[in-house]
C-alpha cells in the first residue's frame, strides 16, 4: 500500500517567478521511512508543505491511501504527525502546557509523559519554554510531532540541533515508529539521519528529484569498488589500493598478505556524504 503517490508536482510560490518545484513524482510506501535529501534551497520543506496541505494551488497529482489528497478533510490532520524544520512554541508556557494546548487538536492522544521521558524532557516539563535551550525546543517539536500517534509522521531537519546522545534517542524512537507500521517523511541534510534511518531516498536539487533509491543501491551504483590496505614497510606505513574486481587473484595484493604486517583494510566505501556531493554537485 502507498501511503503517498505523487505525480508531476510543480509548485510556484505565489511572490516567485519560477517554480520552486519542478514536476517531481515519487511514491512513499507505508510502513518506511523516506528521506529527502538536498542542499538548502532545494524545495525539501515546500514538498513537505504541499503534502501536509500547508501550501495549496500545486499542480499534479497527489494521492493518499490512494485518495486525492484535495478531495481529504480536516479528519488528515488526526492521521499525520508534523515536525516544522523551525520549532514553534508558546515561550510563556511551560513545556507540559504547551504539549496540553496541542493536544487539544486530536482526539486520541499518544503518552505524553512516556515521550517526554524519553527525550528526558518530562523531568524540565515544567520550565518555560523560553527558557529551554535549542536542543531542548527540538527534542519538544519532535514530541509534538507524535502527540497524535500519527499514521504518517512528517518530520523536516529532526536532529539538527541535537547532540549525538539526544539524535540518537530521537532516532531510536523514529526506527521504533516504522518497525510498528508507521511511515515516515523525512527531509534533511544531514547524512547521519539517512544511514541510520531511512529506507529509501531521493535527492532533491533546485526543486528536481534524482535517483530515488536505497542508501546501500546507491553505494553500491557510486561506491569505488575497491580495497585500500595499509601495512608496515620498514617501520613505517605504507598503503596500496587495488581493485575488488579479481581481488583473490591479485598476485601484489596477495603478496602483501603473505608478507607485511596489514594495520588495516577497507573496501572502497563511498560515503552518502560524497554520493550527495556527486549527486547534487552535478546536477546544479
Ligand atoms: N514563502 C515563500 N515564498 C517564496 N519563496 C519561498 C518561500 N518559501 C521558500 N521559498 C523558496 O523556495 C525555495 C525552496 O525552499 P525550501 O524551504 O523548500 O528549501 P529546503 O530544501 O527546505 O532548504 P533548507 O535545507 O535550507 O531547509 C527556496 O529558493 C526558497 O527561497
Ligand atoms: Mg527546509
């Protein structure tokens, strides 16, 4: 079942020249989590608008659980939890009354104590939040993002801000979501969140989308395909890289084996972190 299937989306902000989205089509399927990825400007955050029905007036086709999204009421606002990349709070309020206010929108409500404790929020839920640090208002979006537990959880830049104890408990929580049914829209640029989260992705560049596909495909489709191997050659190190193709035939890289001392070997990893500089980069 596809939780979204988008199809020819151009979007024009109603102040700007050109569109800011350029035809992209692309389907979310329910129960994953899909990542959109793409330098700032790219038209992340407007994709997310649009299929959180924020931004109208798009042409195109969008459906959801296979029903035009144009055609849904208010009742898909109980079914999508939304994380803005900009959180938004009441400053003068505290963090639980805060969390009491939005939750007044939904009809059935997750635990709110059990989340805030897992981001270890519940303990400071009663400072306002104007007084809570950056990380602190982040970790809170992310918990109003699941105050209804949401069947489609939309979440723009989630851990940026956080420190890697913080972004990896929320995306503990994300991964537990998923494994539970849940679907996840994910945009970000941040190359930690991808890895060790998203299913599938798609890269998003001046308002265009490129190679919709898993992160280990497109490691394997850049990937370099090769060993490097660093070994002790009269007290110092030396390196050699050879090809993966016809490793075990490989008389040199065989001969270094037999006889050095190895310090370390690597296959010719390509990081998402390159793979979205080639993509990106060579596009623009
Ligand atoms: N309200 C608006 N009116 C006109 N143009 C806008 C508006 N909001 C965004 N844009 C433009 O649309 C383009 C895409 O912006 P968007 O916020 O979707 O980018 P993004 O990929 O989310 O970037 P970032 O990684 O910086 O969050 C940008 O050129 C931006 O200036
Ligand atoms: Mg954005």
């Amino acid at each position: 079942m596809k939780a979204f299937s988008v199809e020819k989306l151009h979007y024009k902000y109603p102040n700007s020249k050109e569109d800011t989205i350029k035809g992209i089509s692309f389907d979310i399927k329910e129960g994953e989590i899909f990542g959109l990825l793409g330098p700032s400007g790219a038209g992340k955050s407007t994709t997310q608008k649009i299929l959180i029905k924020l931004l109208e007036g798009y042409s195109g086709n969008i459906q959801y659980f296979g029903k035009d999204l144009k055609a849904i009421g208010n009742s898909f606002y109980e079914e999508v939890g939304v994380g803005f990349e900009m959180p938004v709070h009441f400053s003068k309020m505290t963090a639980l009354e805060n969390m009491k206010f939005f939750s007044g929108f939904y009809k059935k409500i997750a635990n709110v104590q059990e989340l805030m404790e897992r981001v270890g929020l519940w303990e400071h839920r009663n400072v306002r939040v104007g007084n809570y640090s950056k990380g602190m208002k982040v970790r809170l979006n992310f918990v109003r993002a699941m105050l209804n537990n949401p069947r489609v959880l939309f979440i723009d830049e989630v851990t940026n801000g956080l420190d890697p104890k913080n972004a990896r408990i929320v995306k503990d929580i994300i991964s537990e979501y998923r494994n539970q049914g849940g679907t996840v829209f994910l945009s970000t640029h941040l190359m930690n969140d991808v890895e060790q989260l998203c299913d599938r992705i798609a890269f998003c560049v001046n308002g265009n989308l490129y190679d919709v596909s898993t992160p280990r495909d497109l490691k394997l489709k850049y990937g370099k395909r090769e060993v490097k191997i660093e070994y002790k050659e009269e007290k110092e190190t030396a390196s050699a890289v050879f090809p993966l193709e016809g490793i075990g035939m490989n008389d040199a890289f065989q001969n270094i084996l037999k006889s050095k001392e190895i310090e370390t070997i690597h296959s010719g990893e390509t990081s998402m972190e390159d793979i979205f500089i080639i993509v990106t980069g060579g596009v623009q």
